[in-house]
C-alpha cells in the first residue's frame, strides 16, 4: 500500500509510520503534517533516509495541497488534529479548523479522487465522562469540551460522508496513549520530565480522575489492522484496560524515577474535567487485537525513554512550551 499519513510529525503519527514501515516491507508513506509546536522532524529524524518515506509539510486544510498529494494514495490515515484539552479551552478556534474543517477537507478531497479508504484517528473523550461500565460504538456522543466537541464533530462529518457519498471511512477511538516522543504538555511525560529536574507535578483537583492507558505501540497495531481489515462506515474503540486514578499514576511515576511524593503540586482542577472514561474494545478485538504491553512494563520503559533522550525533550521545554506553562499553571 501507498498511505498518506497526515499529523505524523506527531505523537501517535510518527509511532504510526515507523510501525508501518517496520511491518510492511512493501508499504511507502507520504507525511503530511503543518509543523505546529507538537509536530517535530525529531521525531522521525531515523528513517528520513528511507526510501519507502516521504515528508510534505503542509496544512490539511489546503484543499489543493491535499488533493496533490493524494496521487496514487491507496489510503489516507488522519492523526491530524489539535489534541490538548487544556489549550482547547482558552485557543478553541484552532480545534474547529483542524478537527472539523480539516476533517471535511480531507473528506472532500478522498471523494473526488476516489480514494479507497480513509481511516479518521478519533478518541474515547467524545463519549465524556463515564460514570460506570464502558462506552460502546453505538453510544451517544457527550462531548464535555471544546477539544473532545472538535472531534466528535469530524467523526460525525465523516460518517455522514459514508451515509451519503459513500466515502469509505473507517474511525478508531483510542484511550489515552502513552510512549516515547509524546510532547511534553500531556500528564505522562511531563510529569516524568519534571520529576527528572526536581520540579513540581502539577495534579488536577483531587487526583481521582480515572483514565484507561494504552500503549502506543499496541495503538499503531490496532490502527493497522483497523486500516486493513475494518468495515466501512464502522467504528472501532481501542481501549488499554487499565484504568488508573491520576494520583495512583502519578506517585508510580515519582516511583519510577526516584523521586519524593513532596513534589507533587495540587492546583485547582480544570473546568469540566470528566471524571472517567472508559471503552469497550470487543469490536476490534473481533478483528484479531489484544494489547500486548502490560501497562507496569510499559510506562517502566518509557520512563526510561525520556531519562535517555533528554536531547529530544530539553528543547521543547523552553520557548513556546515554557510561556504556555508558566500561564497554564502560575496562578493555579
């Protein structure tokens, strides 16, 4: 297969592409990413060379660019979106562009030049908060903020495109995803890189807040096998199962480095933090899925990531990063 990978520059993106690579000998892949402050070259400076990859830096909102670059495409998978919930409520603007309107872009563009798949990277946070059980496909969307809103209305946009144009989109759903080369504002690594300095770990309210974790490896192979195996017009969640209050995480984090618990910070909570999240994962286990990365194992090693490539985080811990922390968390 031929992919356009748009976002893979990005956390999950460039995990994505490198595990494509490494397990289709025969597959090539087109990056389309903007170059925003979380999309970095770094992150897949290891196959620059590789003759099977391609970079085009460029806004998947650009109709033109989008429909150049999907020339003998045989896929295109959207990692593509702004992500942090926390930006998402001072800077909700930017959300709407990439997540709904790049959403529809790409939609456009897959339709007029007949791509045979468009496989859209979702989240379980369109669900909101779950007080019991899990969230199933079929379950009432319940956005709680600006961020999970964007992407509960590209997903919405881009099954209505399957219902009436017959676009052969596929969605994945994933819980939160942890590993190596994730920007530094998301909870895992910054508290693992704060932690590193002797800096404080800033913990939202009460700390009860519960998140199901995934390992970012086993959320590459899901996608894949989602990518080539899924149905159109069908949903797939992914889910780590297992779910962790933050505090819980947050003082196996300070274990992991050697650090005392009296660095952690609590601040006031965020407005409308859902409490818990939660999916069913049995749909995509019907495709032949499991996680195979035990969480305690996998957050060990990606501790270890971060104490070992300090040249890659350091950087982007100054600069834009450093300004958006110090009025994130200042005067909390």
């Amino acid at each position: 297969m031929k992919l356009l990978v748009t976002g893979g520059a990005g956390f999950i993106g460039s995990n994505f592409i490198r595990y494509v690579l490494r397990e289709h000998a025969d597959d090539r892949v087109v990056n389309l990413d903007k170059l925003t402050y979380a999309g970095n070259p770094a992150n897949l400076a290891d196959i620059q060379r590789d003759p099977r990859y391609a970079f085009v830096q460029g806004d998947i909102c650009d109709a033109a660019l989008v429909r150049e670059t999907l020339r003998g495409v045989d896929a295109v998978v959207n990692f593509a979106a702004e992500s942090h919930v926390d930006r998402s409520l001072v800077e909700p603007d930017g959300f709407l562009r990439t997540d709904v309107f790049g959403v529809f872009t790409l939609l456009e563009a897959v339709r007029e030049c007949r791509i045979p798949r468009l496989l859209h990277i979702s989240t379980d946070e369109v669900y909101g908060s779950v007080a019991h059980g899990s969230s199933a496909e079929q379950d009432p969307l319940r956005p709680s903020n600006p961020y999970s809103a964007s992407k509960a209305g590209g997903d919405l946009l881009a099954l209505s495109y399957w219902r009436t144009h017959g676009v052969p989109v596929v969605i994945t759903r994933s819980s939160n995803n942890f590993g190596p080369y994730q920007y530094p504002e998301k909870v895992v690594p910054l508290f693992i890189t704060n932690a590193i300095d002797d800096q404080p770990l800033p913990l939202y309210g009460d700390g009860r807040n519960v998140r199901d974790w995934l390992y970012v490896l086993d959320n590459c192979a899901a996608i894949d096998l989602v990518l080539r195996r899924g149905r159109d017009g069908e949903v797939y969640n992914i889910g780590g199962g297992h779910e962790v209050e933050n505090v819980v995480l947050t003082h196996e984090i300070l274990r992991l480095t050697g650090k005392p618990e009296t660095l952690i910070r609590r601040v006031t909570d965020r407005p409308g933090h859902d409490r818990r999240y939660s999916v069913d994962s049995t749909k995509v286990g019907q495709l032949g899925w499991a996680p195979r990365h035990p969480f305690a194992a996998a957050l060990e090693t990606t501790v270890r990531w971060y104490r070992e490539h300090e040249s890659w985080w350091r950087p982007l811990k100054s600069g834009e990063f450093r300004a958006w922390y110090e009025r994130q968390y200042a005067n909390r």
